[in-house]
C-alpha cells in the first residue's frame, strides 16, 4: 500500500484526490482574523491549507497552527506547516512543506509519521522534484508561475516544466507563484494538479467568492 493510499481516510490525498486549490496563508498577526479568513477559504472550496507565517514568534505560530488544524480537522481538509518540522510533529498537523533552506527531505521523512504529507518547492528544476520524490516526498511544487508579490525575485517556472513533471514524476503537482483567477487556467491546463495561492486569495474583498471562482477552474477542465 502506497503514502497516500495509507492516509487517514478523512483527508486522502492520492493522485486523483489532490485536486484543486491551495490555499496558502500570509502573515497574519491576529488569530482570530487569520481562523476568519482560512473558513472562507474552506467555504469556498479549498482543499489543502498552507499555515505560513514568517514574522510570528514561535508561541503565536503554535498558537495560529493549533486553531487553523482544530478549523481544518473540523472541514476535513489537510493542515500542512509551512518550514517548521518542530510545529508540524508538535500540534499533530497533516503535513509539512520544505523549501530550499529548510532540512533535507530524507531526514524530514524519518520524522514524519508515514501517513503525514510531505511537500518539497522545486522552483524552476526538475531534478529537484526527481530528488525530492526518491527522499519521500509526496508531491512537489514548482513555481514563480507568473510574478509574485509575495516573492517579486522569484525564480520563474515556465508551463513547459507542469508538462514534464506531469509525464515524469508519478507525484501530484502543485503550481504555486502570481496565480489569479485569470491565469490560473493555464497552469491547470499544463498539467498543475493544484494551485498554491495567497494574494489573490487572502487579500481579495470576499475571500469565499475567490475560492469558489479558483476551485470552479478545475469543475470546468473535468467536465
């Protein structure tokens, strides 16, 4: 039986099943806001939740990670922590997200239980995705897509390497960079599984109606 055949039935993530938008969270320094917006996120459609927060204290992101999974649990949507193993192990999160900077993917699969997810940035390169699947990772992301406020200096990721990825790599494929409704169709269409998103997500003036217009461009490449 493979990771993602063994997950806890209430948030299987399989290829089949890891479909759709990511929702990824900005620094949100109030909590109760931040639970706020992550439920219209999930009202809306989400199907994967990103806790990412760069600028909060170790006892607010235990604080932010313990209500969002409590949220999240209660939607039965996957909580991956964004960088922080220490956070994911400790509050019981779904998953866990790696970056260059952070610690190798081998030594975070060894301390993950094996029914927890395990997502690896890719940025522009294929061999890390390669790399990154035989570590244990169960999907990659590849991105900037487009520019990014979030990351203006980011490494592009041209549509060309969604379609290899898609044919090589056996993994879920996760788009993430600059994605608005308006372009989202795009990576969809090149072979991106999910798409990662916060501005466009987080900062829009109904988050619910964002999430559900993101989540409708995959209901219109399936039907």
């Amino acid at each position: 039986m493979s990771r993602a055949q063994a997950k806890p039935e209430h948030w299987v993530v399989s290829h089949a099943g890891f479909r759709g938008l990511y929702a990824v969270t900005s620094d949100e320094p109030d909590t109760r806001s931040l639970t706020r917006k992550v439920s219209k996120a999930l009202s809306g459609g989400a199907r994967i939740v990103q806790y990412r927060n760069k600028s909060a204290t170790v006892e607010l992101r235990r604080e932010q990670g313990a209500a969002l999974l409590a949220l999240c649990r209660e939607a039965r949507i996957p909580l991956v922590i964004n960088d922080d193993l220490d956070l994911a192990c400790g509050i019981g999160a779904d998953g866990l997200h790696l970056g260059r900077e952070d610690i190798p993917v081998a030594a975070a699969r060894a301390r993950l239980c094996k029914d927890k997810l395990l997502g690896v940035s890719c940025y522009d390169r294929l061999e890390l995705a390669l790399a990154a699947r035989e570590a244990g990772a169960d999907y990659v992301a590849f991105g900037s897509a487009f520019p990014s406020a979030t990351k203006p200096c980011a490494t592009r990721a041209p549509l060309s390497l969604y379609r290899e990825a898609k044919g090589r790599l056996g993994l879920p494929v996760v788009a993430i960079g600059g994605i608005t409704t308006e372009n989202a169709r795009t990576v969809i269409e090149a072979g991106a599984d999910a798409v990662a998103v916060i501005s466009a997500l987080f900062d829009a003036p109904d988050i619910e109606a964002a999430a559900r217009s993101f989540s409708r461009l995959f209901d219109q490449k399936d039907s």
